[in-house]
C-alpha cells in the first residue's frame, strides 16, 4: 500500500495495523482494489496467495503496477504502451551504426542501443563513437552509469546477466527503458512538432506518387486507343471469305484477350483520380489538374471513340463476309452456265457457214430448212440463258468481285459468239429460203418430232440445271420455300413423262410407216441431232437427280434447324443475362441511395455485392461462347430476342463500373469521416438530409433543393453566402450537387485541420523559434526521406538573421497547401 501511494501520487485507506493473517489479507485486497479501480485486469492474483508468499503471483504483480504506472502512459502516435515505447526507441536510434532495436531482449544484450539512448538526448555524457560492439559488458556498465549518476536512473539491471542470458527478460529491460523514457520526456515537445511535419510530408509524397501514377496510366492507356483506333478503322477489303473469317477472329481476340485489361485499367483510372482529388481536398490542397489531354473527360471521349470504331469494324466485317460469300456463290453460278453455254455453241458456228445445201437434193434441202427452223428455235431457248450470264457478270462487277477482270472476258467473249451466232442464223435462213422453192415438203413426223423434241430436251436441260443449281438460305423460311419449289417441279414429271412418250411414239410412227412402205431410211432425222436414245438417257439421268436434291434440300433443312437451336439457345441465355444486368443495375441505383449501417458495413456489404456479380461471370462467358457458335454458323438474325451481344458487353462494363464507383464513394466516405472526425450519427443526418431533399433519388441535386438542404441544416442564406456555397460543391458550374461535395462542405464548415500557420509553428520549434532552419537540424529531427525532401525545396533563407546554409521553411509551409508555387 505504501509502494502504491508513492508511485501513484494518491491517498489509498487506511491499513490494519494488526498481525493475524487475516489482517494482512485484507491489507493485500485493498492495494488490489486500488489497481482494479485504475483499469487493470488482475488474472489468477489472489490476496492469499501474495500472504503465504507465492513468489510467481508477487513478481506478477509487481509487474503489473510497473506497466499500469511507469509504462502505460507511454504513448507514441497512438500506439499501445510497449509498441509505443519500441516505436520511441526506433527511432531515437535510428541514426546510430550497429542499433537495430525491435524488441526488448536481444537487441538490447551489446549496450549500444542504451548507449545511443544516452547520446541522442545528452551528447555530453558519452563519446558513443569510442564504444566496441564486441564489447558489451563495458558498453552496457558505461549505460548504467552515466544513467545512475547524472540522469537519477537506478542501475536496475546487471551486466554480466544480460550477456550470459541467451534471451535477456524482456519486462526488466522494458521497466529500465521506461525509465529513459521519463527522464528524457521533456524532448517530446519537439518530437512531436517533428511528427506534425512528417504527417504532412507523407501526405504530400503520397499525393505527388498518386499523381505520377495517374499521368502514367492515362499516358499508357490513350497511347493503347491511340493505336488500335486506325486499326479498327482500317477498310481493306480481301478477296475471300476465309480472308475475312481470319479477320474476324482476329477481331475476337481483340474483344477477349486485349480490351478486357484495358477497361479494368480505365476504371482504375477514374477510382485513382476521385480518390486523389478527395485526398487532396481533405488536406487543404489544391485539386489536382492531369496535364492536356489527360483528363478523365479526355480518356471517356477517346473511350467512345473506340467504342464508335469497334462498332463499326464488326458490322464491316459481317457485312464484307455476306458480300463475298455472294461473290463466291455468283461466281459459282457464272463459271457453271458459261460452261454449259460454250457446250452448247460448240461447233455452232461451222455448222451455220457450211454451204451443204448448194449440192443438195430437193428432199435434203428441205431437210435442211427444217432443221434450221429447229436450230432457231433452240437459239431462242437459249437467249434467257445468255442473258442470265450477262446478268450475273454485271452484278459481279457491281460488287467488285477481284477476279471480275476473267469473268468479264469470258461473258463478252460469249455475248461476241452469241451476235455472230444471230447474225450467221439469219444469213443461213436466207440461203435456204431462196432455194425452198425448188424443194418439197419433208416428212412431216421427222419436223414434228424435232420441234417437239428440242423445247423437251431443253427443258430437261434447264430441269437438270436446276436440279444441280448451287443453293445459299439463311433460314427455315427460305429452305422451306426450295423445297416446295421442288416439290412443285416433282408434281410436273408425270406430264413431262407422257410428254416423253409423245415424242417417242413420233419415231416409232416414222418406223412403221418406213417399214409398211419399205422405205429405208438413210441416217437420222434431218431436223434435228436430238435422238430417242439422247432423250432417255438425259431423261434417266435426271430422274437420277432428284433424289440427289431431295437429299442436299433435307440436309441443308437439318442445317437450319440446328442454326435455329443456335439462335433459341443464345437468346434464352442473351434474355437472362440482360434481365440479370438491368435488375442489378437497378439495385445498385438503389444502393447507392438506401444505405443502411455503418460506413464499414456498407462497404463491406458492396463489396461482397461486387464479388457476388464477379460470380455471374461464367454466364456472361458462357453466352460469348453461344455468339461464338452463332457466328460460326454465320447466322445473322435471331428472332427470338431483341439483346445483341454488343448491348450486353456494354451493360456487363456498365455494371462493373457503377458498383466500382458506387464502392470508391464509400470509400471516399471513410476518408472523409476519418480525416475530419465526423461521428457515424452526423453521416447518418447527412445522408438522412441529403436523401430527403433529393426528390429524383439521383444523387444529385439541384442548386433550389441544395438551397432548401442548407436551411434545414441551420443556415441562414443570402444570395451572396449562398453563391459561395455553390462555388464550393460545384466548382465547375454544372448545377448540381453530389452528396460528397456536401459531406465536404458540412466537414470543412465544422471541422478543423493542419493549416499552413500549424506546420510554421511547427518548423519553428525545431529551429529553436528562429525564422529559419539548418539542414543538419532537420537531419536530426526527422527520418532521413522526409527531412531529404525538406531540404531539396526549401529555398535559401534571405533574413537580415540569415546565416550560412539556412533555409526558409515559412515559405515552404505555405507551398505545401498550395498558397505559393512549392
């Protein structure tokens, strides 16, 4: 009780003065009360025990008064009694070779770090430059010593203990220091004035990094769109589909691999600028200005236009693929009735300038005419044919096929042979007319059989050509509308059989009558070169076809039923995903409003919002993998949902954004809150305030609510004050207000901060309140970055006072919150 009332400074009751253990159990129990009523917890101490003299329980005690009342009110930047007093001896000896102090114990066992202690405060008592490392019994004596004899400190500790102990007790060396702690407390005025500077330093050396750091990323991230713009923008067209296909998928790794870091790098940037802009506005600085052309504003309209030309790039390159799948298809379909067409002109022109009937006989002659009457008519047969290729090589040019130069040759070759082939008709026809005169009639079965044979072989020609036409659909529709067509033609060949039949029967007729009349017949039917035999094998050969294109009709039919399941497919998963963005997308706005709880919570509660989203990002994978497959299918339409897969990347990027936003927002909240100490019940009024005035739920509003917020606050507002006020929460005249422009004001309005004058004030303690500093005091009194960065800004001292070296701090000061150029 006695050891309590010296130590503490207080009056404790009254002792029992006699002998019995009883009394002296109650003397026991009232020292513990009197260190319970002082805050301490006292774990397993009993009165009993410290009577029947229980030497572990006593030394415990004894080790809890000395940390409740010569450690526990050691306190450095907010930090708990033993971290504190570690934290204090750090850094006095931090300037001093072989001290690295980070415990109570080892570092401790060579006497130097005791030594520095000694040195730091009165550099009179010890030459610490004389000291040996490897001499710790002398060094820690010496400690002791000087301790003992000039600065009152009793010598609690035994050298020979501390070095012959592996591990020195940590509670007898904290006990000793807090005694150096005490006896140099009178030097803490000063340290903490250091202390004062070295917060604001920091926070200008973070705030420049911060700066750096946004330059750089902004730098990096538009120099990127500067070069992928003319990417996009490049037009060059290729000459087949394959060409542009790779395109595309070139295009697909773009949107995969290269663009998804860059938008994290985007939105990155936006959080680094408003986190930067409020740090600075908590501090007392200036707002951070990005140099020209750096502006988040800049980068959005950079981003836009990126977006623009993306945009553009992809619907080029469908469009490109359709148009030189239908180049590829034209040109398919050109070279295939060229081909048929030379077929059949093959010979033509000799067989239309012989001179044959000059030597003919009568019969023969008008065989001869006959047959050129047949010939014409197949000529006009295939006039649709001549102009279907005419046709098709114009619309290769208008599409600008590549290889239109050949195709261009080829169809002027065959309109040339076609002119001739007209020309020479005609010129035949006249031959043969002045001579029919002189000619009989032929038989009239071999002229029928030829003008019925030559429009049925030329319309089994065009039905075998179209049987084997090349087909391109895009839907179930169109195959559908093949496939009746088909089998429309398919309901014709039972009338074109009896047709057959009818010709045929035309040359049995021409035999019968030979036969009943002996006639013999000299070669085949002078009209026409189309035989019985040509007409049933081509009739055969087409009726070959026809199951040949039932099957391509029903495999295409296939086709499209599975690119229609492509397309259900992606919808139903496109109708989720963008119902699941909207929906989210309208939570946040709600979030971003009703928040409930303590900022923490709400940060906390964001957060694990923001992860539950990051979860949705399979599907979001998983429906690129459906356009993928749409794509590759080359489907372009989907009936069954109005969502592209271009809207619901942006949504996904929008709602990343927003909730990025809304949870850098809070944590701007947090900054403020704790910078200005405003208590969690002033945010909720806020909030509560801010919400009640914003009628449209925006987070904005106008400069009439704003207006009516501040009087419901307790203001009192002319135009003049209440312009003022403006010019603060919105500073660039946009004419609205957000609710952390307004938790800044209420901050600033009711909070105070370091001011340039503090940080003066400050300095002029280190200098020993002269009006400037010396760069070996600043060495001493701060760690060795900040007080190199001091030095390395302030200008030279110009006082009539001024000495060699000294430098003017008060300028400096004011710099630092932007009242001069630093």
């Amino acid at each position: 009780m006695l050891l309590l009332e010296v130590i503490s400074g207080e009056r404790l009751p009254k002792p029992e003065r006699g002998k019995m253990r009883v009394h002296k159990i109650n003397n026991v129990n009232k020292a513990l009360d009197f260190i319970a009523s002082k805050g301490v917890k006292l774990v397993s101490i009993g009165a009993e025990e410290i009577v029947d003299g229980n030497a572990k329980m006593t030394l415990g005690m004894i080790w809890t008064i000395i940390l409740r009342f010569a450690i526990q009110d050691i306190s450095v930047e907010e930090t708990s009694a033993k971290e504190g007093l570690l934290l204090w001896c750090q850094r006095k000896t931090a300037p001093y070779k072989n001290v690295n102090v980070q415990n109570f114990h080892i570092s401790w066992k060579d006497g130097l770090a005791f030594n520095a202690l000694i040195h730091r405060h009165r550099p009179d008592l010890i030459d610490y430059d004389s000291l040996r490392k490897d001499d710790p019994i002398t060094n820690l004596n010496n400690a002791f010593e000087v301790a003992e004899k000039h600065l009152d400190i009793p010598k609690m500790l035994d050298a020979e203990d501390i070095v012959g102990t592996l591990r020195p007790d940590e509670k007898a060396i904290m006990t000793y220091v807090s005694c150096f702690y005490h006896a140099f407390s009178g030097a803490q005025k000063a340290e903490t004035a250091a202390n004062r500077i070295c917060k604001v330093l920091a926070v200008n050396q973070e705030n420049e990094q911060m700066m750096e750091d946004y330059e750089k990323l902004a730098s990096d991230l538009l120099e990127w769109i500067r070069r992928t713009i003319p990417w996009l923008e490049n037009r060059t067209q290729e000459k087949t589909v394959n060409d542009m296909q790779a395109k595309q998928e070139d295009f697909r790794d773009y949107r995969r691999v290269h663009k998804p870091p860059k938008v994290q790098e985007k939105c990155q940037l936006e959080i680094s600028f408003n986190t930067l802009q409020t740090k600075l506005r908590l501090s007392n600085r200036p707002a951070f200005m990005p140099s020209e052309g750096r502006m988040v504003s800049d980068i959005n309209t950079a981003w836009h236009n990126l977006e623009g030309a993306e945009k553009g790039y992809e619907e080029w390159i469908l469009s490109e693929i359709r148009r030189l799948e239908r180049l590829e298809h034209l040109a398919e379909k050109f070279h295939q009735k060229a081909a048929i067409h030379e077929s059949w002109t093959d010979g033509k022109e000799a067989m239309l300038t012989q001179k044959d009937y000059e030597t003919s006989t009568l019969s023969e002659v008008k065989a001869l005419l006959r047959k050129h009457e047949a010939f014409e008519s197949d000529l006009a047969a295939h006039q649709d044919r001549v102009e279907q290729i005419a046709a098709i090589a114009q619309e290769l040019n208008e599409l600008d096929y590549y290889d239109a130069a050949s195709v261009n040759a080829r169809c002027s070759k065959i309109c040339d042979q076609w002119d001739n082939l007209g020309a020479l008709t005609h010129s035949r026809k006249d031959s043969l007319e002045r001579t029919e005169k002189q000619l009989e009639s032929i038989d009239e079965l071999y002229l029928e059989y030829a003008k019925r044979a030559a429009p049925f072989n030329n319309w089994m020609e065009g039905a075998m050509e179209d049987l084997q036409d090349m087909f391109i659909v895009h839907n179930i529709d169109e195959i559908q509308g093949l496939i009746t067509a088909h089998e429309q033609f398919k309901e014709t060949l039972p009338e074109a059989n009896k047709e057959r039949e009818a010709i045929q029967s035309i040359q049995a007729e021409v035999q019968k009558i030979a036969q009943s009349n002996g006639i013999k017949l000299s070669g085949g039917n002078p009209y026409t070169s189309i035989t019985p035999q040509s007409i049933d094998n081509k009739w055969e050969k087409a009726m070959a076809m026809v199951p040949q294109r039932d099957k391509a009709l029903q495999e295409e039919l296939n086709k499209q039923n599975s690119n229609d399941t492509l397309r259900a497919t992606f919808a139903t998963q496109a109708n989720a995903v963008g119902a699941y963005i909207q929906a989210k997308m309208e939570e946040i706005g709600r979030i971003s409003i009703e928040m409930n709880g303590t900022l923490e919570d709400q940060l906390t509660h964001l957060r694990e919002y923001q992860q539950n989203i990051m979860s949705y990002m399979p599907e979001i994978n998983k429906l690129e993998a459906d356009h993928q497959h749409i794509q590759e299918a080359l489907i372009f339409d989907n009936k069954y949902t109005s969502y592209t897969m271009e809207h619901l990347r942006v949504g996904w990027e929008q709602l990343l954004t927003t909730i990025a936003r809304t949870i850098n927002e809070v944590e701007n909240q947090i900054l403020t809150r704790d910078a200005k100490g405003i208590s969690q019940e002033q945010l909720y009024e806020y909030r509560a305030s801010f919400n009640h005035f914003d009628k449209k739920r925006s987070g904005q509003m106008v400069s009439d609510d704003f207006r009516a917020l501040l009087i419901s606050t307790g203001n009192s507002l002319g135009d003049s004050e209440f312009n003022r006020i403006m010019g603060l929460v919105d500073p660039n005249s946009t004419g609205s207000v957000t609710f952390q422009a307004f938790i800044d004001f209420m901050s600033r309005e009711t909070t105070d901060t370091d001011t340039a004058d503090q940080v003066i004030a400050s300095f002029k303690i280190l200098a020993g309140d002269k009006n400037y500093i010396t760069a070996d005091e600043l060495r001493r009194e701060l760690p060795p970055d900040q007080a190199e960065y001091c030095i390395a800004r302030m200008a030279p001292y110009s006082g009539p006072d001024a000495v060699p070296g000294a430098l003017d701090y008060m300028s400096f000061s004011t710099a630092l919150y932007g009242e001069s150029d630093l």
